[in-house]
C-alpha cells in the first residue's frame, strides 16, 4: 500500500497491489514504465515513506534490509568479481545467518541444482553470462528468502 515517489520526470503512483501468495507474479511494461523502480522501492533500496507491505501480519516495509528476507536477483547479477561463485553464495548464508551446521548442505544442492560444478571455484569475472545468473540465483536463494 501507499508505493508513492516522484522522481521529476515521472511518477510512481500505486495505492494499493495486492499480489497473490501463490505462483508466479510477473510485472511487465515497456522500457522506463518504472519496473526496476518500483521493486528498488519494494525491497528497501530507495526511500518510500508511508509504504506499507503486509505479509503473514508483518509490515515488511518496516523491517531493516536482513529481517525482510528478499531473495533479489539483479538484471546486472552484481556478484562480488574478486569472490569464486562458492564465495557469492556463501556471502548471503553469512549475511543471512543461516546455520553453519546448515550451509554446507544448501551449497551442494544449489551447486548440484544448478549445474555449478564446472565453475564453482571460479572467480565471478571469469564466469560466462549464464553461469553468472545461475549464480546469481543461487545466492539469492542461499539466503532462504520469503520471495524470490
């Protein structure tokens, strides 16, 4: 509720959204329509005072960055490029708090799940496009999000 901000050139002007707790939710428009701006908003990268977003009786909009538990996965992917893709995802079960007794068994999962194997040790520079979204995605679901 309440997704308001003006950036000058345009709007974005959305009272309410309600957004179904099962499937898939896709937001689609053309170039500049204000996607990206409205997920920035959304998950915390951009101020949006007055935002509420109910989940499971939380105000998500309310909660500091970790305790929302988003899982985002950028069009740039924005891996660290010094890290190897084990470390990118390693980054957000660190950052996350997951369990240490727990990592060890996501990471082979996300790896075997993936189709990782080829280039876990491999620094995120030196990965290909499709490798660094499948990296990508497992970091963001390392994390154990709430959405994805």
């Amino acid at each position: 509720q309440n997704l308001f901000r003006d950036y000058g050139n345009f709007q974005i002007e959305v009272p309410e959204w309600t957004i179904s707790d099962q499937g898939i939710t896709a937001l689609w428009g053309p170039s500049g329509a204000g996607k990206t701006s409205i997920f920035r908003l959304m998950i915390g990268l951009e101020p949006c005072p007055g935002m509420r977003w109910i989940f499971e009786d939380l105000d998500l909009a309310q909660l500091p960055m970790a305790a929302k538990r988003l899982g985002v996965v950028f069009q740039s992917y924005d891996l660290f490029p010094h890290m190897t893709a084990e470390q990118n995802v390693q980054f957000s079960q660190e950052a996350r708090k997951i369990p240490k007794s727990e990592r060890a068994q996501d990471l082979e999962h996300l790896r075997n799940s993936l189709s990782l194997e080829s280039c876990w040790r491999r620094k995120a520079q030196l990965l290909s496009g499709g490798e660094q979204q499948r990296v990508a995605i497992a970091r963001a679901l390392a994390g154990r999000p709430r959405f994805l």
